[in-house]
C-alpha cells in the first residue's frame, strides 16, 4: 500500500494518506487505455457535417438541353457532380462517431491511468485549498506556491469557490470525483486530489466481484 504525503496549500507536508493497491498500483495497457481515451474522444465529436447531394438540391429537373445535334456532351441534369456549382457525390453526411465500451473496461483504465500518475510520481493530494472568494488571483497564489502546471484537481462539487476560481487558469482542469476519467487524467501532466475526495473515489473504483482486472482483461 503506496504513503503519499499530503500538503497543505503553501505546499507544506501535513502528513500522509494510504492509497489503496487495487486502484493505484494497477499495470497500464496500452492498448486498453488506447481505446478507452479513443472512446471518450469520439464521443466529443458533433457529427455534424453535411454536403448537399442531388436529392437535397433545387434545380435538375430539366435536362439542360436536348440528347444530339447540339455538339455538346450529353447531360441530363444541372446538378450533377460533375458541374460547376453541382451537387457533391458520396459526401459526408451527419452521423455520430461514438460506440460502446463496457464500463468495466473503463473502470479499469481509469484504474491504469490513477497508477501511471503514481508510479511517475505526478500525484499530489493536498487536504484542503480554501478560497476567501471566487477570484482568480487566489487560485494563481496556491498555484504558484503547489506548482501546478498543467494539472488536474478532483475536488468535491461543493467546491465552488475553487472551481470558478480556477476556470480561467490555463492548463488547470478541476473536476468533482464523479466526473473523474482516463482521459483527463492523461491528458494533463500532474494529478492532484483534494485529500477529501480520496474516499470517494476509493469507493467508486474499488474492484468488484466481476470486475476486469490487467490481466485477464480482453
């Protein structure tokens, strides 16, 4: 079971918290984390791009001029493709790029991702950040003094404060507990936990009796 020291928000040690194996000390899959962040990245996507086919177009109905005797080539219709101002062949249509990954798949890379940021040593748990307001010269101050660049910070939703604090900070990303993903702890350089969201997120990952485990996982 790792120790982790926890600091304060002048990144003082406050002490320590145990963080359990089963979710931090979890061998990454590449390939698992792969297609969980590709997933998620899908899933952003809007899907919404659309062409005009020649169903969609006005005009067409009548054939441009006659079949022979004209010496131009043969068309039957101002909407082809092949014109200048024609409808767009095999074009791309509305659609939605996401597909299904089992949540216990997901479970697990986010289980991978928690013990890459241990086991590179970019997790920090800080036991607590008040704010005397909502006001981002606070959070730059406990930013500069933990050094957080590039981070993400899971803390409670009642955190308001922090979270509106923080919102303009670049390279800063704060997510309660139940939003926390692989994705976004991948995608940022350091992870930090505010030390009471550490039992939650215990609670919500910890393995179950079906659960996947590095191993055995597909």
């Amino acid at each position: 079971m790792a120790q982790v020291a926890v600091f304060d928000q002048e990144n003082n040690e406050a002490g320590s918290v145990s963080l359990a194996p089963e979710i931090f000390e979890v061998q990454a899959r590449p390939e698992i984390l792969h297609l969980v962040v590709r997933a998620y990245r899908a899933a952003l996507r809007s899907g919404s791009h659309s062409t005009l086919n020649r169903a969609r177009m006005k005009g067409g109905g009548k054939k441009p001029w006659r079949q022979k005797g004209t010496g131009r080539a043969r068309a039957g219709s101002n909407t082809s493709p092949i014109w200048t101002g024609g409808a767009t062949a095999f074009g791309p249509t509305p659609r939605d790029y996401g597909f299904k990954v089992n949540k216990k798949v997901r479970r697990l890379a986010l289980r991978m991702a928690l013990s890459s940021r241990l086991a590179a040593q970019r997790l920090t748990v800080v036991r607590d950040i008040a704010l005397p307001e909502a006001r981002t010269k606070h959070f730059v101050k406990v930013q500069k003094a933990l050094g957080l660049e590039k981070t993400l910070l899971v803390a409670p939703a009642e955190a308001g404060n922090l979270a509106l604090a923080a919102r303009n900070v670049p390279g800063v990303t704060v997510l309660p507990p139940e939003l926390l993903n692989a994705y976004e702890v991948l995608r940022h350089r350091r992870l930090v936990f505010l030390e009471s969201v550490l039992e939650p997120v215990t609670a919500r990952l910890a393995p179950r009796g079906d659960d996947l485990s590095a191993e055995n996982a597909e």
